[in-house]
C-alpha cells in the first residue's frame, strides 16, 4: 500500500476531493530490494501541472514510482484515481455599508468612513463577476440619538 502524493499543484487550484489516497501496488524483483521498499515510506506521485478547474483522472500509466529498473510493477488497485480541482481567483471587492430604517429629520450624514473600503477575497473562479461586493452588517438608522451620533459597522 502506498499513500497518494500531490505533485505541482499550482497556487490557485484546490483539491476538492480525490477518490484514492492510498494504491496497492504489485511488483515482484529481487527480494533483497523488495524487502528494503518494504521498509521505506514509498509515494506514488501525481503530477497535477497541467490539471485544470473541474475532473481531472489519472491512469495507471500516468502513476509516478521511483523504483530501480530491477522491480517490475505488475498493477495498481485503483487503477485509475479522480481528482475534482476548483481553481480560486483573488479580487477586490468594495465594502457596502447596509442600512435600514430612516434617520430622523433632526440629523444629516456628515461623513461615511469604510475601513477598510475593500477587501482582498478569494473565490472560485466560477463565481467570478462583475458586480460582486461585501456588505456590512445592517445598521438601523433609525436608532441614531443625539447621545449616540456614531455607528460602527463590521462586515460579515
């Protein structure tokens, strides 16, 4: 039995699931050689550089093993392993600030203060359009006194 490695995966792929991280591999050769990968933590290795958003199946030709060319690999058990890959994108989004209520007729905004006014996210790459933004928590205008002028927002 040997675990599955991940090999080049770049940065802004995920993962999402896999169906196999363990292969049983059949091989025969000197057992003086077998004896010492028996003893060793051997990977098999999947090289995902060229995987993109979505399925991606490795077959057992595509399986990477560093063995001496004395050992001779008779299968795998699974012979073939699936990957689901989400490919995520980073994008600044502006900070809405969300209201509800009226404030009374007494009162004038003076001033609206967004820190931070955007904000740097990570997303699917699917999701990815134009008018996207995050919201602050609901600020109810209508509870805005003379002893409490200032609101503080945070976002959710």
């Amino acid at each position: 039995m040997m675990p599955v490695e991940v090999r080049n995966l770049r940065p802004e792929m995920n993962i999402n699931s896999i169906s196999d991280d363990i292969v049983k591999v059949t091989l025969s050769g000197p057992s003086s050689y077998v004896n010492q990968l028996k003893k060793k933590t051997q990977k098999l290795m999947l090289d995902f550089q060229e995987a993109k958003d979505g399925k991606t199946t490795f077959h057992s030709g595509e399986f990477q093993l560093n063995f001496p060319e004395s050992i001779t690999i008779h299968g795998y058990q699974p012979n073939t392993i699936t990957a689901y890959l989400v490919e995520y994108r980073s994008k600044k989004l502006p900070v809405i600030l969300k209201t509800k209520g009226k404030l009374s007729s007494q009162f004038d905004v003076a001033e609206v203060i967004m820190k931070p006014s955007e904000k740097n996210v990570f997303f699917p790459k699917k999701m990815l359009r134009e008018n996207l933004v995050i919201l602050t928590n609901e600020i109810d205008l209508s509870t805005v006194t003379p002893e409490s002028p200032l609101i503080k927002a945070k976002v959710i």
